[in-house]
C-alpha cells in the first residue's frame, strides 16, 4: 500500500483507534477528530495531533493524504461533505456508509462530482470472500449457494448485518429484488442510546428462489451461526473458516424432498485472514482504477438500501421491491444506525 503523507481519522472509537494503530508506521501524521478529547486530558505528539472538531484542521492537501471516517453512522455523509470540501480525494467509510435513502442517492452524486475515491469497510469486499466461496462452490462441485441463514442474540441488522447483506450480495451477484421484516429498535447501543441497535426477522428472495433471512434477537447474548446452503451440503462460517457438510451420495435423490441430514466433512480451513482486512482496504488505493472505486462504492450503498429498505419493509408492513419508488416520509428518514 502506498505511503501517507497525512491521515485524517474522524472518530476515535474502538473501531478508530484500531485504524490509528494499523497506520501510525504508514504515515507522516495522523490526526484524530473527536469530540471526546474537548472533556478529556488528551495529549498530542508530533505525529498523533488530536483536535475537537475537523473545522479545525488547516491542511495543504496531496494526493497521498486520506481520511478514516470512523464516527457515527448518522453523522457519515456530512464528515465526507467537510473532508471532501477540504481536497481530500481517497477516504476510507465505515459501515453503514449513511442512514437514510436520500443520503445513499447524495453520497452517490458526491463522489461523482469531486472524484472521490471511497473504500468501504464492508462485507470483507476487498478480501474477495465471496469469489472464494463461490470457486469452491465450483471446485467441490456442490452447484450455486441457494440459501443464507443467519442466526443469533444481540448483533444488530446494521452493526453485523451490514456485512452479512453485503456478502450475501456479492456471492449472489446481485441485490435481493423482494425485501420482508418484522423489525424492532431497542435503545441498548454500547455507543449511545441515541443510535439504533434492531433485532427481528429478515427476509431477502434474490433471483432463482435464492434468499438471505437473518434472525435475531436483543434478548440474548449468543453471537449465532452463520450457515450457507446447497442442494446438498451446508456450510458453518465462523470468524474466519469454513466448515463444509455434506450428504453421503449413496443417499442422494434426485427428488429434493427426499431430504436427509450432511454428515460428511468434506471441508474445514481458514478462506479469510482477518489480520490482515485493513490491508486488503488500503491496498485499493494502488490496484483500483476510478471506474472500479465507482463500482465497488455502488456495491456498498446498494447493502446499505438493503438494510434500509428492511426496515421501512417493517414500519409499512409490507414486502418492497428493492427497485420500488419510496415515498418521500421514508426515502428522508434518518433511521440513526450504525
């Protein structure tokens, strides 16, 4: 990855402070953005400079300069308007990238109109995870993935199921063309109770009868399982192996209902280095072209509508269709996730 000359990180929670120690040894200097440091005893040095606010920050921008915007959910798209306003041209977004439809559609228009530069940390996208699993797919000759369940206690659709949507996607290839929820907010965010954190039941039908449903509940504290499906085997992804099951030829038919359990092992290894996420994210600013960064950013608004749409499924209590018209009550709602 290339060398920084300044890091720009606005928001130095537990997510911010793992990208200032991922980047100390690959920059000049990194500032750090945070209202916090205004109540707290928080010295800078010469190349970790804390400040309050991003107003701030007097900077002669280069190309090899980069912000982190790390803070909350809600408060994304107008921290990419202030650093984008300031020349700063590749910027790294935290998941969800905005909360609210219109934001999705303004982010859009923004990184065409400044020539931004954007790479999401979602969905372990630039570690290709989906293509992994979809070449053995094709190696073990289980046919396509026909089905995702994901279940489990207190993960939030937003805070984990950002990433589950935007996997599922990218192994579909596609965005899911019906979206169904039963959704509740319940105000237990670790970070503040002014954010969202949804559990229910969430329904996603992608073309060829393939689906993404996701469970869960606030109530519990289990973290849950995260199973792939194909006509014959299951697979378990845990953090970051793959457990493949299947069915014993012998009992195989050709009529799908003659169902029976997967009780064969025929794969378990580690198809991800989760040591090494941030690389990959970074590594985009050297191997990605501008038509790329515009794709792979569609990519990441498109799991971002996902998880909104599911929840205005919700609130209309009705099954959307993911290309339909929304009514503007709803397409300006801020729905606070993050």
């Amino acid at each position: 990855m290339m060398h920084y000359n300044n890091v720009i990180v606005v928001g130095y929670g537990s997510i911010g402070k793992k990208h200032v120690s991922f980047l100390e040894k690959k920059c000049n200097k990194i500032l750090v953005i945070d209202p916090i440091f205004s109540n707290l005893n928080e010295n800078s040095s010469k190349t970790l400079i804390k400040y309050t606010s991003i107003d701030e920050v007097k900077l002669s921008i280069t190309e090899n300069d980069v912000a982190i915007i790390s803070n909350w959910g809600p408060d994304h798209y107008e921290t990419i308007q202030k650093v984008a306003s300031k020349g700063i041209k590749n910027i790294v977004l935290e998941k969800p990238c905005v909360d609210s439809l219109q934001e999705i559609d303004l982010l859009r228009k923004l990184a065409v109109s400044n020539q931004l530069r954007i790479s999401v940390n979602q969905g372990w996208f630039y570690e290709n995870l989906a293509e992994r699993i979809n070449q053995l797919s094709s190696k073990m000759n289980l046919g396509k993935v026909v089905a995702i369940w994901v279940t489990g206690g207190a993960r939030c659709l937003s805070t984990a199921g950002s990433h589950w949507v935007s996997l599922v996607n990218q192994i579909y290839d596609s965005e899911p063309i019906y979206l169904t929820s039963d959704a509740t907010n319940h105000s237990i965010n670790p970070r503040s109770k002014n954010l969202a954190y949804i559990d229910g039941v969430f329904s996603f039908t992608y073309s060829g009868n393939r689906r993404l449903g996701i469970n869960l509940s606030n109530l519990s504290s289990i973290e849950g399982r995260f199973e792939i499906y194909w006509r014959d085997a299951i697979g378990e992804f845990e953090s970051n192996k793959l457990k493949i099951f299947s069915r014993k030829k012998p009992a195989l038919s050709e009529k799908i209902t003659r169902y029976g359990p997967a009780s064969e092992v025929i794969f378990h290894e580690e198809i991800v280095d989760i040591q090494e996420s941030f690389q990959y994210l970074h590594d985009s600013f050297d191997n990605y072209s501008n038509l790329q960064f515009s794709s792979a950013l569609d990519h990441h608004l498109n799991a971002t509508k996902c998880i909104i749409l599911s929840l205005i499924a919700s609130e209309q209590k009705k099954q959307i269709n993911f290309k339909e018209l929304i009514a503007e009550e709803f397409y300006s709602k801020k729905y606070r996730i993050s």
